[in-house]
C-alpha cells in the first residue's frame, strides 16, 4: 500500500532540518521496498545508500577551501580598492570645496575693499 504524505513540514514540530532530511530520506528509502515498479533493480538500493554515507562523510566539499582561499582575498582587495578610491574622491572633494572657499572669500574681500573706498570719500 502507498504511504501518502503531505510535506516535510507535516506533523514534524520543532525538529531540526537535519533531522527532517534524514527523514525524508528514510521515508524515500522504504518506498523503493514497498513500491513494485521500484523493486527491479536491487543493486539501486545498495549503490543510493553508499553514496548517502560517502556524501555525509566528504562534508561540506571543495567549496568550503575555495571560498578561503580565493573568494576571501578577492573581496578584501576590492575592499581595499573601493577604500582608496573613496579616499581620493572626499580629498578631490575637499581640496574643491577649500578652493571654492577661498575664492568666495577673496571675491568678499575685494568687494567690502570697494566698498569701503566709495564710502569713504564720504567720510571726508
């Protein structure tokens, strides 16, 4: 007779995800000894659990030491490359700003000086 299920998530509570995969991996493994259609090829069974235990034990694969040793470098040094290039930026910026200051500046000077000559005259 088929099992019926409704989903990992039916009637589990608070289990943890490994514990739900291990589940549904039991689950999956007693189908192809109760399903006929499945029964054929007995090897398939023995060959699907193998590569279950040698998956668990290979854990997190070759990713895990790329990603350190590849991935990890790259991204500081784009860190490092956005930091001066920011840096150089606000300096632009500032240097710019110190400029458009100065000039305002000289530009007030002169014109209170003008100022201060036309008055004068007054003065007198």
């Amino acid at each position: 007779m088929r099992e019926r299920r409704t989903g990992p998530s039916a009637g589990l509570g608070d289990m943890s995800r490994k514990k739900i995969v291990e589940r549904e991996i039991e689950a999956t493994l007693r189908c192809f000894e109760t399903e006929p259609r499945l029964a054929d090829d007995p090897g398939f069974y023995a060959a699907l659990r193998r590569r279950i235990r040698v998956e668990e034990k290979a854990g997190p694969g070759i990713a895990l030491p790329v990603r350190r040793r590849v991935l990890v470098p790259a991204l500081l040094t784009l860190m490092v490359v956005l930091n001066i290039v920011t840096a150089l930026a606000v300096t632009r910026t500032r240097r710019t700003e110190t400029q458009t200051r100065e000039q305002g500046l000289a530009a007030l000077v002169q014109t209170y000086a003008a100022d201060q000559a036309e008055f004068a005259s007054y003065l007198k």
